[in-house]
C-alpha cells in the first residue's frame, strides 16, 4: 500500500536523495520516492508503519507528517488558513483596483462617457503599476522573468517592461495614438497572461510581479482576472475606434 507524507525541511536535492535514502533502508518499505518542489514523500510499504518510526529514521531537522486525503465538501483549518493568508496579502491589489475604478468613473461621469471611463481606467493602471515597479527597478526584472515567456528569452525586455506601462499609462491619458497604445497593451498583456495560466496550471509558488517586488504578492487568479481585465478593454475600445 502507498501513502503520501509531507516532509518538512527540505531545502536543496542533497536533502531530497538523503531522505529516500534512509526511507528505502527501513524495513517493510518497498519502495520511497521524494517529491522536493511539493515536499512531499511517496511511500509504499509491504505492512503498515507509524509515523513515528518514520521520524525516527530521518534526521531531526526533518519533520514528516501524514498527508490527509482531500474532498470537495472538506477544508483543513491549514487551508482555510492560507485561503485567508493570500486575501490579507492580495488586499493592496483590491484597493488600487477600487481607487482606479472610482478616479476613472469621477473623471467621467458628468457627462456620462464609457469610452473615457475604460481609457482612464487603461491609463491609471499603467501608471500606478509602473510606479510599484519603479521602487525596485532593479529586482523587479528577476521575479517578472520568472512567469513571463518573453521576459525569460530577452532579460531585456523584463528591464524595460516598467517603462513600457509608463508610457501606455501617458498615452491612454493624454488620448495619443490610442489604437498603437490599444495594440502594444494586447501584446504585452497576452504574453504576460499565458506565462500567468502556465504558472497556475503547474501550481507554482512564486511571487507576482504585478506590482513590483515591494509588497511581494503571491501568483494567484486575481493577476490573471487582473489582465484579463485589461484585455477585454483594448479589445472593446479597438472595435470601437475601428467603428
């Protein structure tokens, strides 16, 4: 029979090989393998064994626990915990999005124009994101690069990329060359969004670059409703100026 365990405390493939190592000389083991990036060890027995004599076979610094089985209808008080973890850091995020959203409808509502709405709201987004990016210029190409596809083949790219925003952020708010600055957004914002559902898909742990390195926000569907967001614009205000 194979169950799965958690292992704690492992930080590098030298821990990896020795864990398996020490699991595959216990007895009734038939046979152990070690997962590093989930820290997780799957472990096939001929008997069962406790989850103390497991311990007992690995160095102190490890800490391995059972994995519980998981269903829709059940959540771990872990779970729960991280879920409200990743709102609580999630929550600079939502606030700009308010503060963006309130500033464009202000800019626009008397008299009434939708199109200035979403141009504003194109703009600001820009702006305030190339700002969070800014106070980290130079680690911010390090974590964008690590989602993003162009950013990973031209490090250049990943350097300018805060320049970029600035500068659409201007153009969509100065109302100049709007359909170049509607094109660059779908491009740009398209790379970045396919390297953002690789990154979900895979369920990697690592940080959004979204704004900058500062506030260290976790990849989560929030970046990718973000972009998508954007998208969905520049594609209603492209057919709109093509009308």
């Amino acid at each position: 029979m194979t169950h799965k365990y958690i292992v704690a405390g492992m930080t590098c493939s030298g821990c990896k090989a020795s864990i398996e190592n020490q699991l595959n000389a216990m007895d009734d083991v038939i046979e152990a393998s070690v997962n590093l990036e989930k820290s997780e060890a799957s472990i096939t027995t001929s008997k069962h064994i406790s989850i103390e004599r497991f311990q007992q076979a690995l160095p102190e610094k490890y800490t391995i626990t059972e994995q519980k089985e998981k269903t829709v209808f059940t959540s771990s008080p872990s779970d729960l915990k991280k879920v409200s973890s990743d709102l609580k850091q999630l929550f600079p995020l939502f606030l700009i999005f308010l503060f963006i959203t309130g500033a464009s409808i202000l800019l626009n509502y008397n008299p009434s124009n939708f199109s200035g709405f979403m141009l504003d709201f194109m703009g600001l987004f820009y702006i305030v994101f190339s700002f969070f990016k800014f106070l980290d210029l130079k680690g911010f190409p390090k974590s964008f690069s690590m989602y993003d596809p162009l950013a990973k083949i031209v490090p250049a790219y990943a350097w300018i990329y805060p320049f970029i925003e600035l500068i659409l952020g201007l153009m969509f708010l100065m109302r100049y060359q709007i359909p170049i600055a509607l094109i660059v957004t779908l491009i740009v914002l398209g790379m970045t969004t396919l390297g953002v559902v690789k990154a979900l898909l895979g369920k990697q742990t690592i940080q959004c670059a979204c704004l900058g390195t500062v506030l260290k926000l976790p990849m989560t569907k929030a970046t990718f409703i973000e972009n998508s967001i954007m998208i969905i614009m520049a594609i209603i205000m492209l057919v709109k100026t093509n009308n």
